[in-house]
C-alpha cells in the first residue's frame, strides 16, 4: 500500500526569472488535504534535488501538478512521465489554470489520468478519498475530467466556488520550510482575495474564476498575517491577490494590519484605482511596490480590443503614475506588445507613454510582455476565428509565454527589461548583484540606447547572450 497519498509538485515556472514566491498553489492545496488526515507531501522544483519526486512518487498513490499555460507544461510532462516510469501504479491528476482552460485536450495526453478544473482542494479530496476506497465511484465527484474504460472522455458537472473561510492557513509543518526559503531572500507571497471582477479579453480569469472576485475577511487575514509573524522570520510579503479590489475601506484595513507588524509590502491593482488619495493611503500603509496593468498606450487597444474598461483611459493611466511620483512606492507598470490588431503607431504610443510614466514618476520599473494567447479568452477566439492554428500538445502550448512567441516582440521584452528594470532590488540587481553586474552592463548600456532610438531590429546575437547570462544567473540566484 502506498504511504503518500498525493505527491503535490509545483514545476519550475520560467528558466530566467530570480523570484523565489511560495507556490500557493501546491501549498494551499496540501493544506486542505492535510487538515484532512491525508499524508502528502510537496515538492518545488526550483529548490529541490531532481531525485525528490523520483524517491517520493515510488511510494505515492497520486501525483498531482498545477501549471500555467507556457513552460510548466513541458515540465509537467517530464514530471508525470517519470513518474510513471518509477511507479507504474501511481495515478497521474493536472490541475491549475492549463487544466481548466483546456480539460478535454489535456485529458487526451496519455501521461494524464484526471483533470481537475478550477479550485482544486475539495475535488481532489474527494478523488483521493474514493481511489483509497473499495468503491471508486468518482462519476460524482464535481469539477472533474477523466476517461471511462472504453477511452470515452467523461467531464463532470463544474463545482462552485469555495467558501474563502474553508480555505486553510497555507503553511503547514511538512511545506514550512518552502515559506522559509521565500521569506528568507524577500519573496514570502500570500494571497487575500480570489479572483477579479473585471473582464479584460486576455486573461484566464474569464475562464477560470468566472468574474467572480471573492476577498478573505479581515479578520482571516490579520490572524493569518499573525501567525506568518510568529512563525517565521520577515520583514516583506508579496500579496499575489489577481486584483487587490476598488474597496478603499478594506485597502485600509490591509494597511492598517502590515504596518502593525512593520511588513513591507506588494500587490497587483489597476490604475484607475490609484489617485492621490490611495497612493497616500497605501504608503502610509507599508506598500513599497505596486504591479499595475498597463497593457497599451492606446485608447482604442484598451476599450475596444482588450476590454480593460478603464473609464477615462490612457488618462487614468497617467493620472495613477502622477499620484504614485510623488510617493515613495516602487511600481511595476506592465504594458503588452503584439497585441492582436495592434498597430505600428499603437505600438510606438505604448512606447511613448513609457517614457511618459518615466519621467512622471522616478521609481518607476517597466516590462514590456510578449501578449500570451491564453485558450478559452475573447482575444483567443477572435484569433481562432481568424485562422490562428491551434496547439494541440504540451510542447506546442509551452511556447505561449510571456517573453517569446513572436521574436520582434521578444526584442522589445529584452530591451526594454534591461532599460528600465536595472534599479537596486529589481531583476537585473537580483539576478547579477555588486560586481557580478559587469556582466550585463554593456547590454543594458546597448539596450537603453536601442530604445531610446526605437531600434529593435537585427538583435538576435545579443539577444541570445543576454538570454545565457540572464538564465545562468536566475538559477545561481535559485540555489
């Protein structure tokens, strides 16, 4: 009989990204089933030996793997391939935002034996505890996909969201010193809220959590943030919230708990949020970084194509940089680039409104992402209807990222991340700090004056040593 009941693995995410964020979604899953009398266990590929899950999964009923459109998936792959191969008994369960956006295609992998769609804790309770019984009856078990005997291809009815007051505290004494790790380097990450109510046309919360956005009590969070307190050693916390929300009063209330426990803190907004008023509140608050959707420099792109609904525009945009330059927040404003009907001129605009934002506001830290074509979105089926070929596999859909897939906007990703993402603590700090930095100072001195003269063209060897440097880099910095 096997002694693990579910063998949780989170797979390496990117190969060129420093961050070291709890995977919350293998710890908030194993919390439930813990606090269920399962045995799990967890493994994070980007801090564990290789031969961790090969050791566990000999020993394991199920392995399960959560994973996002784009490189998880080639990794998910190997790890449920091998798995099978050490333990031909072990059942194979995927899961995550990949699974839910495309269940059936996934089930059709042969190296997948359940798909579980959307929020994963009470579905996959429910599997393990049948698969550990005599019966096996799972034909009832909601937000599930798997195929009958005869290779028919059975999806269940979907399951309702879950109550955010059943949902667990994440860290639990076997996944404990994953958080350790995190909040050692500066990247403890936890969540108050699930979802978004908003409905911009690229991303997989159309899809996955049905534009629904469901915020933690207040009470929740405070005896949550308490425990992190007691339990381990930070002074940061990234909040990895979808959208921290428009409700001011509950901003405050968020405030008010991390500057009780002196936490600095991170979260996802959009910009229409910001004004003078929350800007204040969130310094005052402890916020020392915001990630703010920017996505395009062009009123057209951002009503029409995207769906950002922001009311006044690009001028909410520029008010939100404006608000946030006269306050000490360091904040990430992520624009995209070849995005769908998007032209030349757009594309220049977006450009322009970069150095706009700039110069607005000094602490200012821009990217540039390669638009990613998730399945299930409006954008994703305007561009199948307009001819776009469909991937069909792991390996097809692993390319779908959100720094490749077209190698001019790849150019502009690169250039523009060494031209305004190289301020101390930021990617290119972390990945080459103090003399480590010469490596790459002479392509960001390149890059900075490629973008100041918008020549992004005839790249390809620098971009390939950038490319070397920045991966080699990001795995020492992960060791």
């Amino acid at each position: 009989m096997a002694e693990i009941d579910c063998l949780l693995v989170y797979p390496k995410p990117t190969n060129d990204s420093p961050l070291q964020e709890v995977a919350l979604s293998i710890f908030s899953l194993g919390a439930y089933l813990e606090e269920r009398g399962l045995n799990i266990e967890y493994v994070d590929e980007r801090f564990d030996n290789e031969n961790r899950v090969r050791e566990l999964s000999k020993n394991a009923l199920t392995i399960a793997v959560s994973a996002m459109t784009g490189y998880q998936l080639i990794e998910s792959k190997r790890i449920l391939i091998q798995a099978r191969e050490d333990n031909p008994e072990i059942i194979t369960i995927f899961g995550g935002v990949h699974a839910t956006l495309l269940p059936e295609q996934c089930i059709k992998q042969d190296f997948v034996d359940y798909v579980i769609m959307r929020e994963g804790e009470e579905t996959l309770y429910e599997l393990i505890t049948e698969l550990k019984s005599t019966n096996k009856i799972i034909n009832n078990i909601k937000g599930l996909v798997f195929k009958s005997i005869d290779g028919q291809i059975i999806k269940t009815s979907p399951r309702p969201f879950m109550n955010t007051d059943n949902i667990p505290f994440p860290m639990t004494a076997k996944s404990k010193r994953y958080f350790e790790i995190s909040a050692k380097v500066g990247d403890l990450s936890y969540t108050t809220s699930r979802g978004c109510p908003n409905n911009c046309n690229f991303c997989y919360n159309q899809v996955f959590n049905q534009r629904k956005w469901r915020p933690y009590s207040i009470e929740k969070i405070e005896r949550e943030i308490e425990r992190f307190k007691k339990e381990l050693d930070f002074d940061s916390m990234f909040l990895v919230d979808d959208n921290l929300g428009a409700d001011k009063e509950r901003m405050k209330d968020i405030c008010f708990i991390m500057k009780k426990h002196n936490i600095k803190w991170h979260v996802n907004i959009r910009c229409n949020y910001i004004n003078d008023d929350t800007a204040l509140i969130l310094e005052d608050g402890g916020c020392e970084s915001l990630l703010l959707g920017v996505e395009s420099g062009s009123d057209r792109v951002l009503n029409e194509v995207i769906g950002k609904d922001y009311p006044e525009g690009v001028e909410d945009i520029k008010r939100c940089a404006r608000a946030l330059g006269k306050r000490n927040i360091k904040s990430i404003y992520s624009f995209m680039c070849n995005i769908p009907t998007e032209t030349k001129r757009e594309a220049r605009t977006s450009m322009k409104l970069a150095d706009y934002i700039k110069y607005v506001d000094k602490n200012a830290r821009i990217s540039f992402y390669v638009y990613a074509a998730y399945p299930g979105t409006e954008l994703y089926k305007m561009l199948v209807k307009d001819g776009m070929k469909e991937p069909q596999t792991f390996e097809e859909w692993s390319k779908v990222t959100l720094s490749e897939s077209d190698c001019k906007a790849e150019n502009l990703y690169y250039i523009s991340g060494l031209t305004f993402r190289g301020g101390k603590g930021d990617r290119t700090d972390q990945n080459f700090p103090g003399i480590k930095r010469l490596k790459i100072l002479p392509f960001e001195i390149l890059c900075k004056i490629r973008w100041k003269l918008r020549f992004f063209s005839l790249f390809a060897l620098e971009k390939f040593i950038i490319k070397y440097l920045i991966q080699k880099a990001s795995q020492k910095v992960r060791k």
